[in-house]
C-alpha cells in the first residue's frame, strides 16, 4: 500500500516547502487540479526535478484528448495521470496506449460514475493502471465519502491496483487501510495539519503496518 499526498491549494514554492516537509514519509506527490490550472504543467515539471526520488502524478481529470494530454503531461514529468472513468472508452484507450508508449501510468478516477461497478468492470478491462474511488470536495462538504464504494471496486477490479481519495485524515484512515486498497491519497488531512510531518509519519506507520499484516 502506498501513500499519496495530494497538493490542492498551494502554488509552486508552497508545494515545495511542503513535499521537503514531509517527502521522507509519502510514495507518491500528486499536482491536483487547481495547482495545474494555476500553474501549468509547469508545476508538474518543478516538483520532479526537486524530487526526482518521488512518483509524481498530474491531476489532470482527463475528459477528452486522452493521448495528447498524457503526452504533455509525460513530457513535464509525470509518472502518473488522470482520467475520469465518466469519459468514453475511446478516450482512456488513448490515454493507456499513449501513457505505454512514455513509460508512465494511467490513474483512473471514478468521481461521479453512476454505476460503479459496471463501469469500474469496463474500465478495468482497458489495461489502465489504478482505478480511484474519489469523493471530491463539493460531496465531501456534503458529508459523502467514498469507503463503501472501496469495497465495490475491491471486489470487482481483478487487474488494476486500487485507489481511493477524497477527505481521508488520520482518524478515518484506519477504516481505509482495513479494505487495504493499493494506494492511500491524502490532501487536506496532511496539508491542513500543523505539524504536517508528524501527521505524514503516522499514516505512513498506519499504512505499512497493514501491508504486512
Ligand atoms: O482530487 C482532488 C479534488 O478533486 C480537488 O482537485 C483532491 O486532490 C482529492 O480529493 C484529495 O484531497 P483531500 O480530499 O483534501 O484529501
């Protein structure tokens, strides 16, 4: 299981100081959508040359254009892009064969899919790498999150690895582990802490430790 901590909020300098806090303790460094829309690839392209030891992925949302997109993306330094599993298959086919052709990985996010388990079926069935379960923010202020749907795609996805995201902090974090997706992505519940290393530190111990139980 890995951990992912997702950068929302921050511009570039600030998404460095960040990641240099707590770098020692996540997989994973997510660009999320409104750093890219601020910023630009650009911000992709920085934080992989500061840390070139970390995966980082490129929140894109990626609704149409797949191969072109994760071909800019690749080029700035993305290990790893989005797509919405809401898109069509033409659409993710593109983003797989491309993302093959750059050596780097397609994450598919199934925010908003309104059957989930046909569709995560479907999409698992394209060759893509992670398929996410995600509560975005207009939900999780809702009260939503995405747990139960964790244990849909646990049991229906056979070749993608799992993901999940969307409002996890560390109190709800064990809930999380237990259904033991592959990858864990954090935003808020780390970025919003004060001492966010300390908090980075606990979920990773809580995140290993199920990897071996
Ligand atoms: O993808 C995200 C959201 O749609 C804003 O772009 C977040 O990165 C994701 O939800 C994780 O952040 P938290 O919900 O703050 O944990």
């Amino acid at each position: 299981m890995e951990l992912q901590l997702a950068l929302d909020l921050v511009n570039i300098p600030q998404a460095k100081e960040v990641v240099k806090e707590v770098e020692g303790h996540i997989d994973i460094v997510e660009i999320g959508t409104p750093v890219v829309i601020n910023e630009g690839l650009r911000a992709v392209k920085e934080i992989k040359q500061a840390f070139p030891n970390l995966k980082v992925l490129a929140d894109l949302k990626i609704m149409d254009a797949g191969a072109y997109e994760v071909m800019k993306a690749s080029e700035a330094g993305a290990d790893i892009i989005t797509v919405l599993g809401a898109t069509d298959d033409a659409t993710i086919k593109g983003a797989v064969e491309e993302a093959k052709k750059q050596g780097t990985q397609i994450l598919v996010d199934m925010i908003n899919v309104k059957d989930l388990e046909q569709r995560a079926k479907e999409i698992d069935a394209l060759g893509v790498d992670y398929i996410c379960v995600h509560t975005g923010y207009d939900l999780q202020a809702a009260g939503e999150n995405s747990f139960q749907q964790l244990q849909t795609i646990k049991r229906v996805v056979k070749n993608a690895k799992t993901a999940i995201a969307g409002g996890i902090k560390l109190d709800t974090l064990p809930e999380v582990v237990e259904t033991q997706p592959d990858l864990v992505i954090v935003g808020g519940g780390i970025t919003g802490q004060q001492d966010k290393k300390a908090v980075a530190a606990k979920m990773e111990s809580l995140i290993k430790q199920e990897s071996l139980a």
